[in-house]
C-alpha cells in the first residue's frame, strides 16, 4: 500500500500542479457543482494537501515500482465523495504544526518559539479549561457505583452529586452504564433534556423528540442522509460555515448552496439574499431541501437578532424546507444586549406549530462553558415530521445501536445543571461564571488587539468561541501566495505559523466572498497566555506587512 499510494499521490499532484488557476474557493459556485465535475480532489487548489496525503509513506517509496502491488485502493478508486470532502479545522495547517511540534520536542531551540499555541480548534480543555466539577462528580459515580454506598463518598463528592447519580442509574436498565441503551438514548435521560428545554423556551418538549447523539456532528451527519438523494439535492448555508456541513453535504453526495452573511454589518443576515440564492440555485435544477443556520454563529461568532430569526421560520415554511438549526453555542453570549432564544421557542412563539415547519435543533456538550469535547455527547431534537419520517430517522439511529452513555449522561447535565438551593449551586455557578467572563474578556482583548493592526478588520465575537478577522492583504503578498500555489490566506496563516507558533485556520476553509481573505482563531488559550500571542501576533504581522508593503 505505501508504495502504491505514494505513487498515486505523486501522479495527482503533479497532475493538479499543471491544471490552470484555481477559483479562490471551491464551494463558493457550490450550485451545481457534482461528483463528475472536475472537482474531484479536497482542495485541488492546495497541493501541499495532496503532498500531505503522501507524507506518512513517503519513506520507502521511491525505490519501489508502483504497478505490482496487490493493494486493490487507489485514490483513483476511492469513493469521489471521500476525496472531495475537507475539513479544514484540522487540516493541512495543523498537520504542520504537529510537525513543529515534533522538531521542538526533538531540538528546542529548532524554532523562534518552545510551544505551539492551537488556536485552530475549539477544543477549551486540551488548552487547560478546567472541567465543572459537579459534571465529573455525577460522571464518575455513575461509572462507579459500588463507592455510591462507601461512607468515604460523602466526604468527597457533594450530596447533590450523590443524589443526582443515584437517579439516573436508576433510569438506567439494570444500572448498567456498560450496557447498549435504546438507540435514541436513555429515556430518563430524554425526559429530563425534554423538561429543560421544555423550561428554557417555556414551549412543551417531547422526550420522544431527542436523540442523543455522541456530540452534534453525528446528528448532523444523520440528517444530511436522510435529506440528500443526489447532486441535484441542495442545502442552503451560511458563508461562511463551520466545515462540518460543507464536509457532510461533500460526503453525503449533495450541492451546498450558499447564503452569505454581511461582514459590513457584523455578519448579519439578508433574507432577501436567502431567497436570491434560493432561485438560484431552483434554476440550476436543485431542488433545495433544507437550510442551516448556526446561531450564534461559526466562524463569524455573531448571535442572531430575533427577527432574523422570525424572517428564517417564515422563509423555511413558505418553502417547505426543513430548517437544520445548529444552537451548540447557545451558552457562550459574551454582549449583554444579546440572548440566546431557540429557533423552536421564536416559531413556537409565531404560533407555528408541528404541522407547519420541520425543524431539528443540535446541541452538544462540546461547547458552552463546559467544553466537555472528548466525552462525545449531545442531542438533535426533531419536530415537525410525520411519524413514518420519524421511524426512518430511528432507523438510521438504530443502526449506530446508540451513543455513548456518559455522553448520554453530560448531554442531561448540561442541560439540567444544579439549581439554586442545591449544595453544588454556589461553586457550579462560580466556575460557570468564571469560565464565560474570562472568555469575554478573552475575545474582547484580541478582537482590539486585531483591530489595532494595519490591514485587518475585526467584527466584535458578541458569541461562539472564535474571531474570523478579514485580512486587507497587499498585492504583493497575494502574489507571493500565488507563487507558493496557497490562498493567500493559507500562505498568511502559514508564516504566522513558522514565526510565532500560533496555529490559525484560513478563511477559506469556511467559506468567504470570493476575494476576501480571513483566518479564524479561537478565544480559548488560558487568559495568562493571551498578552504574549497578542504580543507575537503583533510582531508577526507588522513583520509580513513591512515585507510585502506595495
Ligand atoms: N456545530 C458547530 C457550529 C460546531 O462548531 C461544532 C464543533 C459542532 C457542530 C460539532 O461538535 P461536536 O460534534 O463536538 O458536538 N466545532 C468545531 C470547531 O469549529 N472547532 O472545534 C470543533
């Protein structure tokens, strides 16, 4: 295999080298693009993608012939679907950086900088956010249970904790949190995530609505299968977009069809924009089945106003489309003029019921103030479909048998967090608090730190975890990008990269106005940290300026 692969991606990259200029991204003229267009590569436009692809054969290769090897997959073989999808987060940039990391480990002094700061993730707790407390309590009873009954426990963990773990084993057949559960999720669980959102909107919820899921991004994934036939199947999204969907809709074989929020006024959102791209794409023969919407929002980190949101329900009935609401941040609003308000309670309350729109909510215990990335949990609450519909949704759950159970367990902590009177409340609300102000202070510090540079603009992250500044880059430095073969914001985030050790992921890894270029950097380093990227940033970029000044 390694000599073969080796050879199949040396023969791609030399064949993608020699085909003409690239668009600056490849899902911009999304509508319409199809598994037999030319684009049949992740980022045809990247050639270090593709020499990426090679690298961890490349050892041997050389010295073997390619032809006489049994391994029957070639990147010419593969699903197309696979190789046309990305997903930048942890892409090409990052590899690099592992890369780094790896020399400085071996040779501290091989670089202008001892450790390597991702910015590129939003990951809170590989970067030192402390988990809450009362979630692990009731997290390591429950995987426990035989300390439940111990005298030691009560001295150790809260009552509250105690309390709360005992309940839900016994929501848990037979105790047994090493057991497969119903494939939508523990229905005790269910039934507590369905009362809590049941009080945050103050709209009834159904326990028989959510499917626990092992964070967002399955459910996600479940949905497009669910929506997309073929090519000729569309799903409006943001531009930019966190790369998940551009990634699922790639892989599920469908057209992303594009809306693009406005920069000019803090990434808001046009409707009449919405429905140009709509026609659009109708035009095209697209038949658009679905539309996304992340509030607040990735990469651009602003939270809806409500009535946008009103203009979203109503364009999403008016069309019969089915509206895929991804609400993973709704516990990170940093401006106190913004509120979180789910896109079930403002249809709810435009007194829309079940018949009139289909809509799926995405939650995870991935963000919020608990970070909880690794423990894979979350849910999708599903409302407004027909009970055959519902059957080929559990179906396709069913088929995972189900999701982890101490994700399970998270998903109905997060969402039912202790209350006041509870022994926990004090110190929970304490480490919530102190986790979502420093993460304001966090993005308000590089939001001006940015805004201070010549040739970058920066909208305010008023929520979400991540600035998605616009780089005004000079001339000369789109054309020395163009030289290396990179966008001129991969070519960007790559110096920064090898001067200050901070790793960024370039705008178009999202998705951009063609000829715009921005990078996206998470608000998540521990607050001690950020003086000194501000600090290296700055130096870094006054650097490049000076370089490339026209
Ligand atoms: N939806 C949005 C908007 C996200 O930002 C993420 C993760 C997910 C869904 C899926 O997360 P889970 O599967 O963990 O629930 N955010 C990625 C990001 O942009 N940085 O880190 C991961």
């Amino acid at each position: 295999m390694r000599r073969f692969l080796t050879h199949k991606a040396r023969s791609l990259l030399l064949r993608t080298a020699a085909s003409s200029t690239p668009p600056p991204y490849p899902l911009l003229p999304a509508i319409g693009f199809s598994s037999s267009s030319s684009s049949l590569l992740p980022s045809q436009y990247d050639i270090s993608y593709l020499a990426s692809l090679r690298s961890p054969f490349s050892s041997s290769a050389d010295s073997m012939a390619a032809s006489d090897s049994p391994i029957p997959l070639t990147l010419d073989t593969i699903n197309p679907k696979v190789l046309k999808c990305e997903y930048a987060v942890r892409g090409e940039i990052v590899t690099l950086a592992q890369k780094l990391q790896q020399e400085i480990q071996e040779n501290p002094s091989s670089h202008p900088f001892d450790e390597i700061i991702y910015c590129n993730i939003g990951n809170p707790q590989s970067l030192g956010q402390q988990p809450i407390t009362f979630f692990r309590e009731v997290l390591a009873l429950c995987d426990h249970p035989a300390i439940l009954d111990s005298s030691e426990t009560q001295g150790l963990f809260s009552t509250d904790a105690i309390e709360r773990a005992w309940n839900i084993l016994d929501q848990i057949p037979g105790r047994a949190t090493g057991a497969y559960s119903h494939s939508q999720g523990i229905k005790g669980l269910r039934d507590t995530i369905a009362a809590s959102i049941e009080e945050r909107d103050g709209f009834p919820a159904d326990p028989n609505d959510i499917f626990l899921t092992d964070g967002a991004s399955p459910a996600v994934h479940m949905m497009m299968q669910l929506l997309i036939r073929s090519e000729k199947d569309g799903i409006l999204c943001p531009i930019p977009q966190y790369p998940l969907y551009s990634a699922s809709i790639a892989l599920h074989g469908g057209t992303l069809v594009p809306y693009y929020l406005d920069e000019a006024t803090g990434w808001g959102l046009n409707i009449s924009d919405v429905k140009k791209q709509l026609e659009a794409a109708k035009s095209k023969g697209i038949t658009v089945r679905a539309l996304v919407v992340i509030n607040p929002g990735n990469p651009t980190g602003q939270v809806l106003a409500e009535d946008n949101q009103r203009a979203l329900v109503e364009f999403c009935k008016k069309e019969g489309l089915v509206l895929l609401a991804d609400e993973v941040y709704q516990e990170n609003i940093y401006v106190p003029d913004k509120k979180f308000h789910s896109f079930k309670k403002i249809s709810r309350s435009m007194g829309y019921g079940e018949k009139d729109i289909s809509l799926v909510s995405f939650q995870s215990v991935s963000k919020g103030y608990y970070g909880e990335c690794g423990k894979r949990g979350g849910y999708m609450e599903v409302t407004g479909f027909s009970p055959e519909i519902r059957e080929q949704i559990y179906k396709v759950a069913s088929v995972n048998l189900c999701s982890n159970i101490s994700g399970q367990i998270l998903a109905s902590l997060v969402m039912s967090p202790p209350k006041i009177g509870d022994e926990s409340y004090e110190s929970y609300s304490a480490e919530k608090n102190d986790i979502l102000s420093s993460l304001a202070r966090r993005a308000k510090t590089l939001e001006d730190a940015l805004n201070s540079l010549e040739g970058i603009s920066c909208n305010k992250a008023e929520g979400a975890m991540y600035l998605f500044p616009r780089l005004h880059l000079p001339q000369k430095a789109i054309e020395a990008a163009e030289a290396a073969k990179a966008a001129p914001d991969a070519f960007y985030c790559r110096r920064l990269l090898n001067a200050t050790g901070i790793v960024v992921v370039p705008g178009s890894g999202f998705g951009q106005v063609p000829g715009t270029w921005h990078l996206r950097c998470t608000i998540l380093p521990q607050e001690d940290k950020i003086p000194a990227i501000v600090s290296h940033l700055t130096e870094f970029h006054e650097g490049f300026m000076d370089e490339f000044r026209d």
